[in-house]
C-alpha cells in the first residue's frame, strides 16, 4: 500500500518534472527561452547545455529524478502477516534487524496455530 506524500511535496515533484523536461527540450532543439522570460541573451547553463546536449540532458534527467524522488518518498515501510501488523517503521522510525524479524514471525505463527508457551522475548 502506498503511503500518502504531502501535497506541497507532490506539486513541487510535479513542478521540476516539466521544469527538467522543458531543459531537455529547449536543449535538444536549441530553443532560446530568453524572449519569453524577458533576458537579452540565453542564460549560461543553457549555451553549456547546447554545447553538450548528451551529458547536459543525462544530468538534467537523473538529478531531477533524483530530487523528485526524494520529495515523494515516505520512507514507509510495514510487515503485514495475514491482516496482522507486525512493524511499522512510520511508527519505530526504523527497519527490523533479521533477528526481530524472525522473533516476530515465530511468535505470529504459535499465536495463530494455538501454540502458546511462557517464553516471552522483546
């Protein structure tokens, strides 16, 4: 199940995806953007831009993806068995060692077969 992102967070992510597109188009097309945004010559970072067009693009493309990613990530990460919650790190702010994990669903299955004993384990 996905986790609800803030929607300040969304609209920015959204943002800076037309935002990296619009450079890569203006950039493989040589499109000078500086008429419409009121400038008497192209910025700096767009004349380097066309004069690398694939390590230019290449970068516009994987830092944006890396901002965005990072503005839509929740960090949730949740062990369901059956219908029953084992771990939530939206509520521990951390992932279970493989030790909890394992304690956890040995514990999980004695309880649903009925298998019960006093041994108690954090």
């Amino acid at each position: 199940m996905n986790h609800p992102v803030p929607q300040w967070k969304q609209t920015i992510a959204s943002t800076l995806s037309m935002l990296k597109f619009a450079f890569i188009i203006c950039t493989l097309m040589q499109f000078d953007p500086a008429p419409f945004l009121g400038l008497a010559s192209p910025p700096g970072i767009l004349l380097w831009a066309w004069e690398n067009k694939g390590y230019a693009c290449m970068m516009a493309f994987f830092l944006g993806n890396a901002l965005e990613n990072g503005l839509v990530s929740t960090g949730a990460f949740e062990i369901y068995l059956q219908d029953q919650k084992l771990w939530s790190k939206l509520e521990t702010g951390r992932i279970p060692s493989q030790g909890e994990l394992y304690q956890m669903l040995e514990q999980a299955t004695r309880l649903s077969s009925g298998q019960m004993n006093d041994e108690f384990n954090y």
